[in-house]
C-alpha cells in the first residue's frame, strides 16, 4: 500500500544493525536464519503534491545480518513521553491526509537468482467515503518468476498492512520505549521499541520506529504485524517491513518506499527474493464517494 515538497533525505538501510535494543526473547523477528530483513511502515505527509523515488542511499545487497545488543542510552534532550506526545499527534494529521489522498504505486517481486524472473503492478490507491482502501489497475501484471508466486491478491493484501499508523487512538495498545539517538544520512532521530501490549485477533505493528527530531514525525519504520494466532503474514513469502517516509510538506511524512527480504525453496536450494513498493504522485482524492472501484485492499 507529491507536489512541490521540502524533501529531505530518507535514513540510511544500513542502521538496521544498531538500533533494535533490547528485543524482548518473545519477539518473532526470524532475522536469524530465515533471510528476510525488510520493510514496513507507511505515512506521514502534508498538504500534497511531492514525491521522490526512494531513498538516496541504495538498499545493500542481499544478506542476512545478527541483531547487536548495546547498552542502556542515555536520556533524550526531551523526556520520551513529551517525544511520543509530538509524534503521534503529528500521525493523526499523516493518516488524514494519506485518508484524504490517492497516489500510484508500483509493487515488484525479484528473484535475486541467476535466471529469476520479476512481478509488477502499477495501481492507484485511494480511500473511499467507507473507510476502505481501493485500488484501480493502471498497468496490467507482468510476471515471468520461476521459484515462486505472487498475485494481484497479495498486492492488496500488502495495501491493507501498509495502513499502519501509530495514532493518538491506538497509541494505548502499545508499549514504547526509547532506545536511544541514530543518524540516518542527514537526519538526527530517536529510535523507539514498538510492542503490543496485548495481542489481539488484528495486526498489531511490532518493530521499531525512528522519530526525526525537528519535525517529531516518524521517517522510518521496520517490524512485523502480529496477531493472538502469530505472524499476521505468516502464509506470505514476506513478513518483515522497511518503510522509509519522505517529507512532502511541513512536519509530515508520507511512506514511499518499502522494502522486504525474504526467501523460497527451489530444487537447486534457497532463492533470494524481494520485494519494492515504491509509492509517488501524492494528490488530493477525486474518485466520487459513490463511483464503482475494485476490491477493497485487504486489512
């Protein structure tokens, strides 16, 4: 699942290895061993009309990498509640305006293999008077993988996940804590752990968020969606999210660029694959309330 923005630069891939600290035993990551390092997120934006393609610095090349442990960080400039107070008020206003706009996306699946194949589809999204998100097909599926599956159904399931906003209301469903300052490319953030508190039978967002420290926006998320019954992805080839925000306008950021690693089984052994969901022409919804539109995105 823009115009004439202030755009600055999305945070570098290669923090992943510091800032998840802490990680609680029960954590269902699979980091180690299953070759996924990847994506999530979704957000943020202001009044409209920007975009780029991703972030400056390009994603690594495939690997699989070891969470380190680092001791206690010292206290933010500001107490971490007044920084989680700034921020999720500034989410309230980045799920309006996502709410309230519609955009293209382009979702592609590569086997990162010698003769793999590719997966992509372009669509518009938006959100209809009824609170579900939709999509329209603006380019047909090109597929020609040859280790593994992917499906216009599982774009919108992916459509549905990416609807992740960490809001005032469902702020109380959370535990955060801080975990301390990273610089991602130019940009100073505060990392914080995101749990559940409780699971519950919809996805609940576990992972890590890094809040920019001027515009108290959250710039980049990585995690997974849990559910009382597990990973709420676990019959999907994907289940870890990158999610890197851009600033359109003002302090709001708006998610556009996602990433997942993963991989499959294949008579000769494992294949890489990932997946890119690059999103861009932010604008204001046209679509009529009453207008005939394809199947809701999944949630």
């Amino acid at each position: 699942m823009g115009l004439s923005p202030t755009v600055r630069a999305p945070a570098s891939l290669a923090v992943r290895e510091q800032v998840f600290v802490h990680l609680s035993r029960s954590m269902a990551f699979k980091l180690i061993g299953s070759g996924i390092l990847a994506t999530i997120m979704v957000l943020s934006a202001a009044p409209v009309r920007a975009q780029s393609v991703g972030p400056i610095t390009p994603p690594p090349s495939f690997e699989v990498k070891k969470i380190p442990a680092k001791p206690e960080p010292p206290p933010p400039p500001l107490p971490a509640d007044e920084i989680i107070h700034r921020f999720t008020q500034n989410e309230d206003l980045n799920k309006k305006l996502y709410d309230a706009d519609m955009l293209d996306q382009t979702v592609r699946v590569e086997e990162l293999a010698s003769g793999g194949g590719t997966y992509e589809l372009t669509s518009q999204e938006y959100t209809k008077s009824d609170g579900e998100r939709y999509e329209s097909v603006l380019k047909a599926p090109a597929s020609d993988l040859h280790y593994t599956e992917f499906s216009l159904e599982d774009v919108k399931f992916l459509a549905g996940l990416q609807l992740f906003f960490l809001t005032t209301e469902n702020l109380p469903e959370y535990k955060l804590s801080y975990e301390g300052k990273e610089k991602l490319d130019q940009i100073t953030t505060y990392a914080f752990r995101v749990q559940p508190k409780q699971l519950l039978s919809k996805p609940l967002f576990d992972g890590v968020v890094w809040i920019d420290d001027q515009d108290f926006s959250i710039v980049k998320s990585y995690g997974q969606f849990l559910t009382d019954t597990g990973n709420f992805a676990a019959s999907f080839p994907f289940q870890m999210f990158e999610v890197y925000r851009e600033n359109i306008q003002g302090r709001l950021w708006l998610p556009t660029y996602i990433r997942s690693d993963s991989e499959v089984k294949a008579q000769q052994g494992t294949v890489p694959i990932r997946l890119i969901v690059r999103s861009s022409n932010f604008r204001p919804n046209t679509i009529p309330a009453n207008a005939a539109s394809a199947k809701p995105s999944a949630h």
